[in-house]
C-alpha cells in the first residue's frame, strides 16, 4: 500500500509507477527520475513524481525548440540572491509580471516569476486572468508568500500610517510600471480602500523593479511607494506593512525537470537559504516548491 506521506519511497514510488525497484535504480542512475537522498536513503517527491508522469506523456513529447535559460517576470530579492547563491545558470530578465507571462508564452524564458492579484476576488496566479489558460502543461510552483506594504524614508517624517496616506496632495507616489503585479495591487488595495488611483500625484517615471521604486523613495524622488518588505530593508527604508501575497513560478511542465530549476529548488532546501529569507524579512516559504497549478 502506497502512503499518503509527500515522499514516496522506492519500493513505494515502483508500485505506484508499476515497475521493478531494479528499474527504478536504474533511472536513479541515469537522472531520469526527480529523487532526493536523505541520510542514504532515496526519497521521491510525490508531486514531483506526478509532473514526470505527466511530462512523459505522449502528446508532450513533440518536437520543440530549446527554450532560453532565462527568468523572467517579476523581480524577488530572495529569488535574485538565490540564483547568483545556487549557481542555477539562469539569466534574469525580471521587467514585470505581465512581461514575464508573454515571454513565457513565446518561448524566450523557462520561467516567469508572478504575483498577480484577481480585482475582483482577490485571488493569485489564476491562470485564466495571467492568460495562460491555453497552455496545457502549464505548472506553477509555490515560491513565497511575501509581504507587501508603503516604503518611505527613514523615521517616516511624513507620518504615512495607511493606504488612506496616499491621497493627501503634498506626497509624491512611486509606483511601477503597466503589467507589473505591484502595480496592480496597488489598484486592488486602493479600490477596497475606497481611494481612486487617478487623483494620486504618481511620480513623474514608473520604476521598473522593487529596488529601482525603493531607490525613488530613498532618494527623494518620491515620499511613498508600495513594494515588498525585503527591498525596502535593503534600501535602509521603514516600511508599513499592509498586505500578504502569492508569489509563484510559471513554467512549462518539461522545464521543471531542467537543470536550471531542479537545482534553484534544491538549493531553496538548504538551511541557508531559510536563513537568508529570514534575514531579508517579510517572506513564509513554508510551502515553497508546492506545485500550485498543474494544467
């Protein structure tokens, strides 16, 4: 009897996938299968072992082009420190989540990093709203929940306590670009806070990324911006907490099993990658590498 723990064990994942344990060795040893190796015993993720199935199957072997080893999307302050700390070999090309998806649609980038809210129910990473419905071996993995809140100066001389902050006319609003999931969400929270976006004086240029936003504001270009805890800290910025997100990791179901990912989410396993979420502050990866979303 196969268990209903996360991790399957040899014996177990040959029953499930009806083979001899032999055979099971000997994709092991050929790098076929995902497994990991907990004090020199083979373990298999069950999910992991659920998308091989699926990336196995006939209709998704066609022939296709190689796809970059790129990541696109959204810009993560953890995510980044773990690519250059994981030796991943992924290029980032982070412009916004809605950049990210398009990229991910034709083929320029093995991953798109997204956090984008539903306006209307709040939800993340539907699918359908990114417009990745038609994608049928889209997957998306869990990378953090993180915390979204107002960046401002250090000791916050302007006093900005809220959301409802933001409408007073002698502040300078920093905000991102079209496309971006932060600047969606700052319509989001605006919205529920009864505010309209329109009458904010938005900084003259969006920002591209969260540093290039939390650069505005330490450098006085503007008074507030709303971004994630961890850029505003390494900007020596206070910050005002406000909101929790989904940030998670599109990708096609054959990409999963590349190099360039399985290595980024085995090194998200190590002890000093929980360290560095911790000391970059306002991230949960408790649920990191959760496959979200398999089409």
């Amino acid at each position: 009897m196969i268990s209903h723990s996360p991790y399957l064990t040899t014996a177990e994942v040959a029953d499930y996938l009806r083979l001899k344990e032999r055979k099971v060795y000997d994709l092991v040893k050929q790098g076929q299968i995902p497994c990991t190796k907990v004090t020199g015993k083979l373990l298999f993720p069950r999910q992991s072992i659920d998308l091989w199935l699926m990336n196995h199957l006939e209709g998704d072997q066609q022939s296709r082009r190689p796809v970059p080893w790129v990541l696109a999307g959204s810009q993560d302050p953890l995510l980044e420190w773990t690519l250059r700390e994981s030796d991943a070999g992924l290029a980032m090309l982070c412009q916004g989540s809605g950049d990210g998806v398009q990229r991910l649609l034709t083929g320029d980038a093995m991953l798109a990093g997204v956090h984008v809210i539903d306006l209307d129910t709040g939800r993340y990473n539907d699918s359908q709203l990114l417009g990745l419905s038609g994608m049928r071996d889209l997957v998306m993995v869990r990378w953090a929940v993180r915390r979204q809140g107002l960046m401002v100066t250090p000791g916050n001389p302007k006093g900005i306590e809220s959301l409802r902050d933001l409408a007073r006319d002698e502040l300078v609003v920093a905000h991102r670009q079209s496309g971006a999931g932060a600047e969606r969400l700052l319509r989001y929270l605006l919205a529920k806070s009864g505010l309209d976006h329109e009458k904010l004086n938005l900084a003259e240029h969006p920002a591209l990324s969260e540093d290039d936003l939390a650069l505005a504001v330490r450098h006085g270009e503007a008074d507030v911006g709303l971004g994630v805890e961890a850029a505003a800290r390494r900007q020596g910025l206070d910050f005002v907490p406000v909101h929790q997100e989904c940030f998670d990791l599109a990708m096609r179901r054959r990409s999963y099993f590349e190099p360039p990912v399985q290595r980024l989410l085995a090194f998200a396993r190590e002890a000093r990658f929980a360290e560095r979420a911790a000391a970059l502050g306002g991230y949960d990866v408790g649920g990191l590498g959760t496959v979200t979303y398999n089409a």
